[in-house]
C-alpha cells in the first residue's frame, strides 16, 4: 500500500509564515507523508537535530537565525542524514544557489505549486539510500569489478574532463556520484542534469543561466546549471540529446571555463569538473551529423565503458542480496532468503535493464511476497520495455505455467495497492489498458 509505505517517510518543514508551513503540511500529509512543522528557526534546527527526518524543507529568510545557519549546523552532524530543500523568493535565488554548494539537495522558489512541491520531495526521496547504500553498483568482487573500482579511485584523483558510457540502467549516474565522492571536490556541489528532459528552446537558458530581460519570460535572472556546479562537479547525462548549437557553446565552455549567459554580453568564468554521460553510439551520432566530433574527444579526456550486467553475473547474487536486505528492512518485509531455484533464475536471466532492472526486481519481491523464503514463482522480470517482459519459469518441472505465474503475481499487486488500476499499472510498468486486459483475459476479480 503505498501511503503505508510513505508513512515511515519523515518531513519537517522549517518556515515562519503560517500559511506556508500549514499549506505545505496538507499537500504532503494527503500524499501520506509523516509531516512535523517548526514556526521559528531555533525550534526547526532543534528538532531537526533531534528526529530522524528524510527531507527537511527549510526557509533561508528567517528571524534570528537564516536557513544557510541552520543548514550548516545540520550538515556538521553526522548523524543528520536528511536531504535539506532550500525555499527561497526570486530575489534570493543567489543564496540557494549558495546553499546548494553548501550541501543543499534542492531549492524551491516561492510562490510555488503543490506539483511543484510534490515533485521537489519526490525527487529527493526516489534514491534515498544511505550514502553508503549508494553505491550498490560497486559491490562486487569480479575481476571486472575490481578493475571498474580501480579506474574510478584513479580517475577521481584528477580533474579531467570524462566521458561514461554503457547501456540503460548500468549505473553510469551512480559511477558519476562515486567519482566525485572521491574526488578533491567532494565537499563542493555535484549538479545532475538529464539532458534528454531539457525542453530544447531552454536548453540554454537552463545550462549557462540568463539574465533579466534577457528574453520573453525572463522576469528575473537566473543561475545556470554551470553556475550552480562551481567549484564541484557537474554531470551531463544523455550528453547525445542537446542540439548542435549549444554543443558548440559548450565546447567552448570546456576550452575557456567560462559560461556565456544568456542575455549577458561578457561570460563568466567557472570551475567545473565536468563528466558526461550517454547510452548512445556517439561514433554513429558523429557520422549522422548530429554530434560535433570536435566536442565528443574534448569530453573524452578520459573514458569509461560500464559493462551490462549480464557481461559480469558473478556479481548478480551479490547485488540481488544487497538489495534484498535494504528493501526487506525499508518496507517491512517477510522476505528474508533467496531458494537456491530463484538464485539460478536470477543468474540465467539476462538483465537487458541492467543493475536498475536487478534492484526493481528485488524491491517488488519485497513489497509482494509473503514468506520469508522467495520461490520461482515468486519471481517475474520486466525489463525495459514490453519486448523483455518474459518471466523465467522452470517449465520442466509442470508446478507452474507462464500464465499462472503472471496471473499471481497481477493478483498479488492489486491486492497490494487495493484493487486501484492507476497505482498498479505503474508499479506493473504497463498502461491501465492492457491491466484491464489482463485482468479480463485471466478472469481476475477485482474489486472496485
């Protein structure tokens, strides 16, 4: 269920307007959120020191003591694990951008939506592992894993410009993050940006930042992604899906370290460690003419194959265990084992979604499954797409068919989601229409 799963998830907002603070509290209580609120920011950093919080959002203007205060105090506990989301006023933006570098996960500027409140918490709880959970696609003691630790200490002791590359879902953001995490700048910010959700018209605008006025729209200035990376290190995922005009700009930017703000006639200078990252053949895009060749060898200084999952499955039950673990203690779950039947399932299967794909698969064997030891049947892949939604059944041995197996395991996440068809199309990762499809074809009772 999911609001019981939200539940345990803990936010404090910390705000000296009323209205905000109870505003704030209804649209994350009605998501199913656990939501404590602070008036002054004495009370907020106390309780925020004391409680064990997932997300704190956390006002930068405040009397007597700023919310850039309150986020240092909180980061010099090592016991405060939650990620802190700045609210801000237009004319404060400069402070949250500050406040990021200091260790803010997010800012948000007022005034500002419920979707966009939504969306700012969800964000920061979609992978709010542990740090030390974090790097889960290390794990592992294969010659291959060895050699991909190797190169990541080794590269992370540089400033070099690099370039990862590898299938969906191998980890290539997570090997980013490792790299500055070990890196000289690993106190300093580390600016994610997906390239391929970047709207093309502000590509720009959204990269180098832009100033007021600067075009229809622009009714203040803004920080770039650039700007907000200064000094740390700056991570361009799907570097294939911006377009040749701003490729250009950001070869330059790499040759002078210097961003060229929208609307402002003299650039900026910046220090960025910049690493990219794409799933596309970058060799196939340069000879199409949609990637400038020029770019592509200034980005890889230093280049980084991650391997698919399939390519090193000495690691699999390693990573399989890993997560079952988390995943068994985050959602309370019966599941304590793996049969030696599911641990050949999950080897002889062929992972084409990766890491991503082995730890969805494992965190819905921990939401569903009801004993504490996981079966064949227990067990259905997804994979990236519908061509890979092929279960692996042990059909010789006439317990279980394809059907049977898929038709359980549809029953299992109704139940579990209470006979809703929206939230359980999701966590199926098909549309409602072929659900109800399903559903009929299997002659399911639902109830509604």
């Amino acid at each position: 269920m999911e609001k019981s799963a939200k539940k345990s998830r803990k936010i404090l907002i910390i705000d000296d307007e009323e209205a905000i603070r109870d505003g704030c509290q209804q649209v994350l209580t009605r998501k199913g959120y656990h939501v404590d609120c602070a008036g002054d920011a004495v009370n907020g950093l106390q309780m925020g020191l004391r409680n064990s919080y997932d997300v704190i959002l956390l006002d930068v203007r405040m009397p007597n003591v700023s919310g850039m205060d309150i986020l240092k105090k909180l980061k010099e506990e090592k016991n405060v694990s939650a990620k802190v989301i700045i609210v801000t006023g237009f004319g404060t933006i400069p402070l949250a951008v500050e406040a990021m570098r200091q260790g803010a996960f997010n800012f948000l500027t007022k005034p500002y939506s419920a979707a966009e409140l939504n969306e700012a918490v969800s964000v920061a709880l979609k992978d709010d592992e542990p740090v030390g959970q974090n790097r889960s696609l290390l794990i592992g003691s294969s010659d291959y894993m060895k050699e991909l630790k190797d190169s990541i200490m080794r590269i992370a002791q540089t400033d070099s410009t690099v370039l990862i590359t590898g299938l969906s879902g191998t980890g290539k953001e997570l090997v980013a993050r490792t790299v500055h995490q070990l890196s000289r700048r690993a106190d300093r910010p580390f600016i994610p940006v997906d390239c391929s959700s970047l709207a093309e018209n502000l590509m720009e605008s959204e990269l180098f930042g832009h100033v007021k006025g600067s075009f229809s729209g622009a009714t203040e200035s803004r920080e770039g992604r650039f700007q907000m990376a200064d000094t740390g290190t700056l991570f361009l995922d799907e570097i294939s899906n911006i377009n040749l005009n701003i490729q250009a700009k950001l070869l330059r930017v790499i040759q002078e370290q210097e961003v060229p703000r929208v609307g402002k006639s003299s650039p900026e200078k910046v220090d960025v460690r910049l690493i990219a990252a794409t799933n596309s053949d970058l060799h196939a895009e340069i000879a199409a003419g949609k990637f400038r060749e020029d770019l592509f060898y200034r980005l890889s200084v230093v280049p980084l194959d991650i391997k698919p999952l399939k390519e090193h499955k000495a690691d699999i039950l390693t990573i399989a265990e890993h997560y079952l673990d988390y995943y068994q203690k985050k959602h309370k779950s019966k599941v304590r084992r793996l049969s030696e039947e599911a641990k050949k399932s999950l080897l002889s299967y062929k992972w084409p979604g990766n890491v991503r794909e082995l730890k969805n698969t494992i965190e819905r064997l921990c939401v569903l499954c009801d004993h504490e030891t996981v079966n064949l049947s227990d067990i259905f892949y997804y994979g990236q797409g519908e061509g890979a939604k092929t279960p692996v059944v042990d059909s010789s041995s006439g317990r279980v068919t394809l059907v049977d197996v898929e038709k359980e395991h549809i029953e299992k996440a109704l139940k579990h989601f209470h006979f809703q068809i929206n939230k359980t199309a999701e966590f199926l990762g098909i549309n409602r229409k072929t659900l109800r499809i399903k559903i009929r074809s299997f002659n399911i009772k639902t109830e509604y």
